[in-house]
C-alpha cells in the first residue's frame, strides 16, 4: 500500500490534505455461502487493505480517484439518489453515502483519493474493504456516531441496493471488527461475535490465486441464495421454527427430499453440513488441534465443488495438489467460481509444496498461480 502516492495525488488534484482511512480485505477460515442462511463464519481480517484520503469540501458534491485504475479512474457525482455514478467503482462509494443519509446521518461532498493491495477477484473482499474505509471515514470525518454493528450493514446495504449482489454481513463485519491474531466466528443471525486466538504456530496460511476471475453479481451467487430459501421454506412447512438452513438438520432435508428439486437439495444439504463444520472447527481450535481443522476445510471443498457446485477446474486441480503434498488443510475460499485456495500449510512442508503447485498449474493451465502470504491483521482505522 503507498500511502505517499495517495497522498501527492490528493495534493495534485485538490491542493490540501485531508485525513486517511483504511480497512482491509479478510480471509475466511470456514463457513463459506452460510452467511445468508443465518448460519456462522470464521473471517479474519488480513493485512492487506484499501486505504482513502478524504476531505470534506464544503459543496454537495463528491469528487473521487481511483489511483489503482488506468482508465475511467475519475468520478464526480451529487448525492441525491438519481445521481448514482455510471462507474461500477464509484457507486461502492455512492452506495456508503446513501445509506448513510437513508440512517439519518448528515454528511456533505468530500474530495476523495484511494488504493488498495487486496487483490481484486480473489475472495478477500476487495469490495467490502473499500465500503468499510468510507463508511468509517465519513462516520469519523462528519462525527456520525454511527456504531461498528451499522457501519458493516452500511457496506452490506450498499452491495444490496447498488451493486447487484445479495450478501451476507460476513465481508463488512469482518473488515471493521478485524483484530490482529485473531478470526471472529459471526453468528450471521443474531451477530453475535467472539474472537478465537488464531496462532497456528509451526503452520502458514497461504493463498493461491488461480487468476480465473468471478463476477458474482452475474446471477450464479444470487441463484445459489434463491435454492437455499426455497429448501427452508420447504422445510418449515413441516417444522415452523426453521427460519433459515443454519436451523434445520440433514434429517429434516430427507424428509423434503421429494418436494424441491435435485438442485435444491445438493444445496441446502452443502449448507446444513457447513454449519457443522464450523462448529467442528471452533472446538478444534480451542484444543489446538489444526489438523481436524484442515480436515474440515478439505470437507467444505469437497462440499462447494461437488454439492454447492461453485469451484472450478483450477480451484480443484489446486485442492488436489494440496492433499498431495500433505498440505494439512485446503479450499476454495470466497463466493467461488474462481480466485483463490485457503491453505493450512505446515512450515516444513511449505517449500515443496508452492514449488509442486507453481510447475504442475503452470504445465496444465499455462500461467502460474498468485501466491500471497496472509497474516491476521487489525480492522478499519484511521492512519
């Protein structure tokens, strides 16, 4: 992150300073695609992040660059909702102002420079990061008050209402409430949240990009939430206290078996199992025991591949690597559909296994995958 370049450039083009911003993007351990259905995550914030330098410039207008794009880098644009910017980049930024007044808080135009080293399409969040560094901004800039809780719906909100994808609160949550050294298991329902020292000593926790890029907004994320809510609804005809598939057990999805379809139900049953598995895995991590910890991650690959049907041939062919190297634990990480494998990697075993990965992937797929070392770092701050 240079920070010096934001800075000259906010100087270039505005001619003051104003105050800096940054929040970052987050891994998530376990608990993949069960945010939505009111179930539990594993997140933790990274220390790779999106950084603003924003000042409040008296006008009602918002004057934004994106220092990391070659093109279309500049949006101006009112805050009143049909000004909504044509860039997709800008309304991340739009949406955080508008929700924020929806709430009642008063802000003003700002001039607005940011970056980022959260790799864009890779499951870390790179949208979340940038909603999380506004919205605490300008909670802190225009004295909102706003807490933490509304901060991350803030950023949630703008996903729903501007950017065409229906999230869960995992992504925001993590990004303002991340603490160094330790992953945050979310309740997604009642957003209850308790840290979990994570300090596998011995172990790395690495990410392989497979460069194979996702848009989630295209519909494939949005259909995967529409299967669930039908398989709960199925389920709560028979059992009414079932609000989400986070409350229902694999028995009670046999028993509705025959009422929804085959999609459906390799749906809902990936979910039901997932809810386990992250209770399997905070137990696990209370004993100190990584190595059911990875056999758990290897369970959700398994899961997300074959059932919720969200991997690719890169992702899978990079799991089975992992597996082959001994790697303790291995999945894909994010939404899916491409980005990256979240590894559990015992430090002897490191070496050998990014070699074997880097020259298999490169002799079938023709590129070598992106490797980022990732360590547990704090939440959104001002620098």
């Amino acid at each position: 992150m240079n920070i010096n370049s934001i800075r000259s450039t906010f100087a270039k083009y505005f001619g003051a300073s104003g105050s800096v911003y940054t929040s970052p993007g987050r891994i998530n351990l376990i608990g993949e695609h069960t945010d939505y259905n009111g179930g539990f995550v594993f997140p933790g914030a990274i220390d790779k992040a999106m950084t603003a330098e924003i000042k409040p410039n008296g006008t009602d207008t918002v004057r934004a660059y994106a220092l990391d794009l070659e093109t279309d880098n500049y949006a101006a644009f009112g805050l009143k909702e049909e000004d909504i910017p044509k860039q997709q980049w800008a309304r991340y930024i739009f949406g955080v102002c508008r929700e924020i007044m929806k709430r009642g808080g008063k802000i003003g135009g700002f001039d607005t420079v940011f970056s980022g080293d959260v790799p864009l399409g890779a499951g870390m969040s790179s949208s979340a990061a940038l909603e999380s560094t506004f919205a605490f901004g300008l909670n802190d800039l225009f004295e909102l008050e706003i807490n933490k809780f509304e901060l991350a719906k803030i950023g949630q909100a703008t996903e729903h209402n501007y950017c065409g994808v229906k999230c869960g609160i995992m992504d925001q949550f993590a990004s303002i409430f991340g603490k160094a050294g330790s992953l945050i298991l979310l309740d997604c329902r009642s957003l209850e949240y308790q840290y979990f020292p994570f300090n596998p000593v011995g172990y790395k926790l690495v990410l392989l990009n497979t460069n194979v890029k996702h848009a989630l907004a295209d519909g494939e994320y949005n259909k995967r939430r529409a299967s669930c809510e039908r398989a709960a609804a199925a389920i709560r005809k028979q059992h009414p206290e079932v609000e989400f598939l986070r409350d229902a057990t694999i028995q009670m999805l046999e028993a509705v078996k025959n009422d929804i379809s085959p999609e459906d139900y390799l749906r809902a049953g990936y979910v039901i199992e997932e809810v386990q598995r992250v209770m399997d895995v905070c137990q696990a991590l209370e004993q100190g025991d990584y190595e059911t910890v990875g056999e758990r991650m290897y369970g959700t690959h398994h899961g997300m591949s074959k059932l919720y049907e969200v991997s690719c041939e890169e992702l899978d062919f990079l799991n089975d690597i992992a597996r082959k190297c001994g790697v303790t634990g291995s999945r894909v990480m994010g939404g899916g559909f491409g980005g990256c494998t979240i590894n559990l990697v015992k430090e002897e075993k490191y070496n050998d296994f990014i070699k074997e990965a880097f020259q298999s992937f490169k002799s079938k797929f023709g590129h070598e995958p992106l490797l980022y070392d990732v360590v547990i770092s704090d939440g959104a701050r001002k620098l």
